[in-house]
C-alpha cells in the first residue's frame, strides 16, 4: 500500500468519525443530507460483497465492516433516533437521489468487467459513489450557513478522492494497471464536484470567516 | 480486469 492509498483511507475515516461526532456531540444531523447518507450505505454494501467470498488482508475487512457499520448507523440516527430525527433539514434534502441509483444501475449494466452479479455490483458501486455527493452539496447550497464540522466532513471526502486519483497515478507508474479507465472516469467526475466546494473552503479558512456558499 | 478499480482497494 503506497502513502497516498493510506492518506485516502484515513481522511476517507476522517470524514466519517467527524460527521459521527457532530451528530453524537450535537444530537443534530442538520445540514447532514439523508439520500447521500442512503447511497453511501448503498455504495459500500454493494462494493463489499467481497467480504463473504474472498480475504484480502485484516486492515481491509475491519474498514470495510467500519464503512458499513458506520454508513448503516448515520442511516438509522437520521431516520430512527428520537432526537436527531427531529433536526433533519427534510424540505430542503429534495434531491431525486433515485435517478443517481437508476443511471448507476444502468452504466453498470452496459460496462463492467464481467457479467456476474459481484462485478456488476461492483461497477454500480464504483458509478454511484462518484455521484453520491451530490445532494449532499445541493443540500450545503441550499442551506447557506454551513457549519464547521460539516463542512470538515465534506473536505475529508474530497480529501479522500483527491488521495485516490494521486494513489491511481503512483500506482499506474509503479504497477502494470494499466487499462482501468472506469475508476480513473469515476473519480476525476467526483473530485471535479468538490472542486467548486473547495474553493469556499480554502476561502473560509483564508479569512478566517464561517462557510457560506453563494446562492 | 481491465474495467474495475483494483480489488485490494476499498
């Protein structure tokens, strides 16, 4: 495993614990969208069918079981808890997710590896994360004032996509991967999407103001 | 597999 995969994996974690804090610390998910949550939960449990057949190393099945356990347990705060329920931006969380499941469905279906139920959820998984974010950020647009640890948790993410494509480029020099075009797609598509949310960010943190992402 | 991102990746 070469330092960038390992700088993905840890903010990839980052990201987690701190929307995991912000809703324990808080007892608030606002801001928070519930269809991203729903589709990262669809995305790891899709992607990690692996953990029944095949064993790769320790370090890869406990932060498979951490992303699935985790994804699942935001999941049901946001639906289930007494509390947290309560403050779940509901009105403004209106992103028609389905149509990202529907066309991640069919791009898997078209292009994958091979035809068998792991490989083509394995594709889906792959096309739905890239896309996965977006009614997270159609949620931040939408809600104006962003606070800190939600907006940590969306610069963890695309910390983590970043330290993806720099994993895949130390990867495609150092190992013979040479013709996987589809992740490389996939995760230039999603890191393009935090692009614009970084930039506020970085603007933000400059002048020491609290996000807000123009209208 | 040429179409997928590496197995041992999560």
């Amino acid at each position: 495993m070469n330092v960038f995969r390992f700088a993905g994996d840890m903010t990839h974690l980052f990201s987690v614990l701190v929307l995991l804090l912000k809703i324990y610390a808080t007892k608030s998910c606002s801001g928070i969208s519930l269809k991203t949550q729903e589709l990262y939960a669809l995305v790891f449990l899709t992607r990690y069918l692996d953990l029944l057949t095949d064993f790769i190393s320790l370090y890869n099945t406990v932060m498979k079981l951490v992303f699935i356990s985790s994804s699942l347990a935001i999941v049901w705060c946001m639906r289930a808890h007494p509390v947290v329920r309560r403050t779940y931006d509901k009105d403004q969380d209106t992103f028609r997710h389905y149509t990202l499941v529907a066309g991640s469905l069919v791009l898997a279906l078209l292009f994958h590896d091979r035809f068998t139920i792991r490989e083509v959820c394995w594709a889906f998984s792959i096309y739905l994360e890239a896309v996965a974010i977006l009614p997270q950020l159609v949620l931040l647009q939408r809600s104006r004032n962003v606070d800190n640890l939600t907006g940590q948790y969306v610069f963890f993410l695309g910390a983590y996509r970043a330290f993806y494509i720099l994993n895949w480029i130390y990867r495609y020099f150092t190992e013979q991967h040479f013709s996987r075009w589809i992740p490389w797609i996939a995760g230039l598509v999603q890191t393009g999407l935090y692009a614009d949310f970084f930039y506020y960010y970085y603007l933000s943190w400059k002048n020491n103001v609290k996000l807000q992402l123009p209208a | 597999e040429c179409f997928s991102q590496p197995k041992d990746e999560l």
